[in-house]
C-alpha cells in the first residue's frame, strides 16, 4: 500500500501493465527454480536444466511455446522490463531498486528478471485501476476527472460503490438539506461543485456535517479539496500548517481556512468564493474567486477508519526501518 499511497495513479498503471504483458504463465518457470540455480549465462544448464528438469518441463509443457517463449526474458536484467514498461517515476524505480537490492544484494539491473518473479505477487496486491460503479451517473464529474479524484481517495476506499447523497438538482438548493442529507452517511463523501463558467472542484469532507452557530471546524488530515480548472484535477492535501478542514455554519459552508477558505459557499448554494488557503496550500479553486453555482453533487466513498483520536499531522511517522524488515522477509 505505501507505493500507492506516495506514487499513486503512477502506480496503478504500471501494476496494470505488469499483469497485462507479463501474465502468471510466464513466471511458471522461475517458480519452478530456486533464484540461485539462475544465471545469465551457459552455466544455467548444469544448476537449472539438468538439476531441475523435470519441473522445469513440467512448467513449460502448461505455459506453451508461445510461453516458453516469453519466459526467455525471465534470463535478462529486471531492469529491462522496468524499462519495457516505460517507467519513469524516480520514487517507483528507486522502490524496485529497493527491492532488488533486498532480495539479490544488487539494483535491478543487476538481478535477473526470474529471481524477482516474487514481484508479480506484490502486483497483484496492489488496488485495480477500474472505478467502482455509480448508483447514477454524475453531471458534473467525467470518468477522466472520477478516475484522477479516486486515486487520491484513501486507500480504504477502493471498491466501494459510489451512491448519491445529494444534488441540488434532486434534492433542491438548500443547505441545510445538505446538512441533514449528510447525516444517512457518517463518513467520508465527495463535494463537487460545478460553477456556471465550466469549472468543477469541491473537496473530500467527513460526515455527517453538523451545523453551528459558532465557528467551529471539523474534518481530519484524510481531507482535500481539488480543481479541473488546470484541464485536469489538481488535488491539494492539508499542509498541517492548522486543522481548518470544513467549516459548516448555519450561514455558509467552507471548506480550509486561515486567511482566506478554500472554498466558501453561501446558505442558498447559489454562490460562492474561492481563494488561497493555509489548510490546503491551494490556489483559487474556481475561474474566478466569485462564482456562480451550477449544480453541488454529494458522493459517500467509505467508511471511516476506528480510531480512539486523531492526532495533528506536525511530526513524521517513523516506521521505515519497520517496512524494509518487512519487505525483506516477504522476498526472502
């Protein structure tokens, strides 16, 4: 999960082209051999083919010629399919390299590709780049702009269906029907909004959303807000500069703070601001920082994670050498 948490969409596709062009049948053999019968050169016939041979024909007689073929590729550097693949991510080869060094002492164009057959276990762990189903379609969100937003979900969400919860054009313009709608989900939910100029962002809020007369904010590090204004969304985390996540009066609703909301919308829903926040560190949201409102979707996404209480995200997370142990045991 850490390489889809930090590398995101990035991630998934390489993930998607490992099962793709290099399918389980073609790892049928390197599972049939130790690593270090392996090698790179005519030595492998003595500590592979004539040792293993009967499993080794055994996995070459269910992978086929076409197969045998592939598996061919298994005798080359590693580094060589993480090139095939086009990756070109410095996090995700820095991780492969990582992994290799783990397993063989060496990067991974020093380690053959059959002795890193034990990868294409990881892969298959990893979230599946197809969307989960919608109770109805969106009028705001394309399956482009559903695809980048879900990447950026946590990663609890994944899988689950998305159901709508509210929408102005259902449920009528009002916030405290919002509010109230809020309640048939206590957890996180998309807010999309859709100005009248063709922009559409919003941000992801916990529920239920429970008005005040007082300001007084709610929410969790698990929080963002977005924009497509840029052709594409722009997703912007909390900074941890404060915990100004969302803000739901009984006169507006927002969303960030500091000096300015990220997002601010009126108790009509009919128009709204957009301006640089310190929660997000994001820029205006919308075309202008005063829009005009279109349509506002509500999407519950999962549910929250048990905790006893969340603390403020000011000091890092210290389980690295925890992960390499683990990471280490799992390829040995």
């Amino acid at each position: 999960m850490v390489m889809y948490i930090y590398a995101g969409r990035s991630w998934i596709q390489v993930t998607s082209k490992i099962k793709k062009e290099y399918p389980t049948v073609q790892y049928a053999a390197a599972m049939a051999l130790p690593p270090l019968s392996i090698r790179g050169d005519l030595g492998v016939v003595s500590t592979a083919g004539v040792r293993y041979a009967y499993p080794l024909l055994k996995s070459f007689a269910k992978m086929g010629p076409q197969g045998v073929l592939g598996a061919t590729k298994l005798l080359r550097p590693f580094s060589e399919i993480v090139d095939s693949l086009g990756l070109k991510d410095p996090f995700i080869r820095n991780w492969v390299d990582l992994l290799s060094f783990l397993l063989a002492g060496v990067k991974s164009d020093g380690v053959l590709s059959a002795e890193m057959h034990l990868l294409r276990l990881l892969f298959s762990d990893f979230p599946s780049d197809k969307l989960p189903k919608m109770s109805e379609p969106s009028q705001l969100m394309t399956e482009n702009t559903r695809s980048d937003l879900y990447v950026a979900l946590p990663v609890l969400s994944q899988g689950k269906k998305w159901v709508l919860l509210y929408s102005t054009w259902r449920h009528g313009i009002s916030l405290s029907t919002l509010y109230r709608r809020s309640n048939l989900c206590p957890w996180l939910s998309l807010l999309v909004v859709g100005d009248r100029k063709g922009a559409v962002f919003g941000g992801l809020v916990e529920a239920p959303l429970k008005p005040s007369t007082k300001k007084r904010y709610q929410g969790s590090n698990d929080t963002f807000v977005f924009t497509n204004t840029p052709g594409r969304p722009v997703i912007y985390h909390p900074t941890g500069v404060n915990r100004y996540f969302t803000l739901c009066s009984t006169e507006y609703f927002a969303l960030g703070g500091g000096n300015h909301f990220a997002l601010y919308l009126d108790s009509d829903l009919l128009n709204g601001s957009s301006l640089a926040s310190e929660t997000y560190g994001n820029s205006c949201l919308s075309h202008t920082q005063e829009f005009e409102v279109k349509e506002i979707e509500a999407w519950p996404v999962r549910t929250p994670r048990p905790v006893a209480f969340k603390l403020v995200a000011d000091t890092p997370l210290l389980t690295g050498q925890f992960l390499f142990v683990v990471d280490f045991l799992y390829f040995t």
